[in-house]
C-alpha cells in the first residue's frame, strides 16, 4: 500500500478554500481523504464541536505537547495557541489516506521544511472586487474587520509563488475540477501506482 499524500491548502480569507476542501471529499467516496483537525487553547464558539472544527486543549496541556515536540507546526494568535498534530498526520498517511491541511502560508512554510514530500496549493479569488463582495456576502464581519481581512490578504497572496499549484476560485465548480485534477495526477504517479498494482505488475512483466 502506498502512502497518502499531505495536501497544504492556503488562500486568503473569503477565497474558498474551505468549501473547495468540503466539496471535493464529499464528492470523491473513492478515495481515503481527511482534513487535519488542529488543536487550539481559545474556547469553542457557538456550534463548533470538540474534535470536529478544533481538539480544544487547555493551555498548560499543549505547552506541554511542544516540549514533546507532538506538533508539526504551531502558533501563537491573539493569546492562543494553535497546533497541527504530528502523530495524527503521520499515522494517517501510513494508512494510504491523504490528508489536507487548511493552514496559512507561515505555517505550510513550517510544515514543508519538516515534510518536503507534502504537495501545496495556493486557492486565489479572480480580483480583490470579488473577494471583498464575497467577505460581505457572508455577513460575518463588520466593515472594520472586512478591511483588515482585505489587508491581510494582499499579504497572504504575494506568497502564492511558494506553492506547487495555483487555483484561481473564479466559478466554483471549474475550480473543483481543477483541484480534484490535482488530486488524481498525484494519485497516478509512479511511485504510487506501482505501490498499488504491485502484484498486476509482477504478473504483466513475468509473462
């Protein structure tokens, strides 16, 4: 059995990338697929579920779980800590499933340098108009916040020449296609095709 494949998954806020990641499990039952849950010392907000949106930790346990050196990247935001847990990731891809981490671009700078196999994508919007309308669409943020999401996303995109592949979430179901393209070319590599058909293999070239 060949491994999984970690998939880095950035993009600015308001692009996509969540919904990308959600529509193309729901719609490829035929491969082992998952999202990394990452752990986090901030409390749950109202409908988000313990070990489904985030493992929520108290703060002494997960200082405690970086001297262990348990996670593959972590930070530090607004008084919280965030992590992406090493033993999870690593115990799903030795199961053959892939695994997509939805991180922004300090954190998959962390997580290549420790994982270089792992394969990044960068989600891009068509222009800052139509992100900005889609930030407003959602009704989540104030106008002050919008402005600092806007900001933060110029910066957020000038890092996209780091990544493997480039999406452009102009219509939503071209880009679907496009990132299940990604998918299944790194399915169909050699290395892991010869992992999978290793015994059709041994059969073709011995007769």
């Amino acid at each position: 059995m060949s491994k999984g494949t970690l998939y880095i998954v950035s993009a600015p806020s308001g692009a996509g990338k969540s919904s990308l990641i959600s529509a193309l499990l729901e719609t490829n039952p035929t491969y082992d697929m998952k999202v990394s849950v990452s752990h986090t010392t901030r409390a749950a907000r109202p409908g988000e579920v313990d070990g489904q949106h985030y493992h929520f930790i108290e703060k002494d346990n997960f200082k405690a779980l970086i001297k262990e050196n348990s996670f593959l990247e972590y930070a530090e935001v607004f008084g919280n800590f965030y992590g992406t847990s090493r033993i999870w990731i690593e115990e799903n891809l030795e199961r053959g499933i892939d695994v997509f981490l939805d991180i922004d671009w300090q954190g998959a700078r962390q997580i290549r340098e420790q994982m270089p196999a792992a394969k990044s994508i960068f989600i891009l919007p068509p222009s800052n108009g139509e992100l900005e309308r889609r930030l407003n669409v959602r009704g989540q943020d104030s106008d002050d916040v919008i402005a600092k999401r806007m900001s933060e996303a110029k910066s957020e995109m000038s890092h996209y020449h780091e990544y493997d592949y480039v999406i452009v979430n102009d219509d939503f179901d071209s880009a679907l296609v496009d990132l299940k393209a990604v998918i299944r070319a790194e399915r169909l590599k050699q290395d892991k095709q010869a992992a999978k058909y290793s015994g059709m293999l041994t059969a073709l070239l011995s007769e």
